[in-house]
C-alpha cells in the first residue's frame, strides 16, 4: 500500500512540476501584453534603447503583434541605429486622442556632435503604445476593396 502511495505522490509532484513549467515557459514567451508599452514615454526610451543598440528584436517587440514591420525596422536601423544620443529632448503631437501620436526626438550624435532628428510615429491599441511601422494584414472588408479581381468598364 505504501509503494503506491509514493507511485501516486511521484506522480503528483511531476504532474504539479510540468504544470508549473510550462507556466513559466509561458510568462515568458512575448505575448500581445508584452508588445508595446504602457506609456508613450516609455515606448519612445524603448525605441531609442533600441535604436542605439541596433537591436531589431527589442524594435519590433515595440510593433503591434499584428503589424509586419522587419522591413521598417531594419531600415530605421540602417539610417540612425548605433548612434548615441545627448541633450535629447522629446516633444508630442497629438491630435487624434492617443490613437495616433507623433513623437519629434532631437539631440545631437555623441561622436560627431551632428544634430539629429527623429520622427517616431505610434499609436493605442487596448491601452498599450505601439510604434506605428510596417503594414497590417488587410481585414476582410479592405481585401474585398483591393481584391485583384476588379475589372474596369
């Protein structure tokens, strides 16, 4: 009786390990709650961090999940990444009620002392701050617009 008490306990505490690794794999897996930000403050520190960094992933984290934007993120990269900024300051453009903001940074090029500018365009989504890159899936209604199938008269 006592071994398949310990079978039955052995069990268990496999059962109740696998449960909660696979909770932990997925807490941290990127999901939609990770994508973005809270605030447009912090979206645009993500993107500079990223910026500077040269670090693609860390960008497109900052892009809606339903958003492809590998292109605009790579070219953003090749025009200003691995820059190191100073003196920036950040202003806001908001006239759309948080749906779309336009983020003006200027600071100047700790290397050469260049002044540069940059336009960080984004948008709210369910409370969260994504940058507004790359081009989204057409829904259906857009693909029925733009459907090849249109013949002029």
């Amino acid at each position: 009786m006592s071994r398949r008490r310990s079978r039955k306990a052995g069990v268990k505490s496999w059962l109740v390990a696998a449960v909660l690794a696979l909770a932990l794999v997925a807490g941290c897996a990127p999901g939609a709650e990770t994508r973005g930000s809270e605030s447009k403050e912090a979206l645009v520190d993500a993107y500079l961090t990223a910026l500077q960094a040269g670090d693609s992933n860390a960008m497109l984290a900052l892009v809606s999940p339903r958003v492809e934007a590998r292109v605009e993120v790579a070219d953003a990269i090749r025009k200003n990444g691995s820059r190191q900024l100073r003196d920036v300051t950040v202003s806001y453009l908001d006239e759309f009620g948080g749906v779309y903001i336009v983020a003006t940074v200027n600071g100047t090029n700790a290397g050469d002392g260049s002044k540069l500018q940059l336009t960080i365009p984004m948008g709210r989504d369910n409370g969260r701050y994504y940058l507004a890159l790359g081009q989204a899936p057409p829904t259906e209604n857009e693909a029925d617009i733009v459907s090849p199938s249109a013949t002029a008269p």
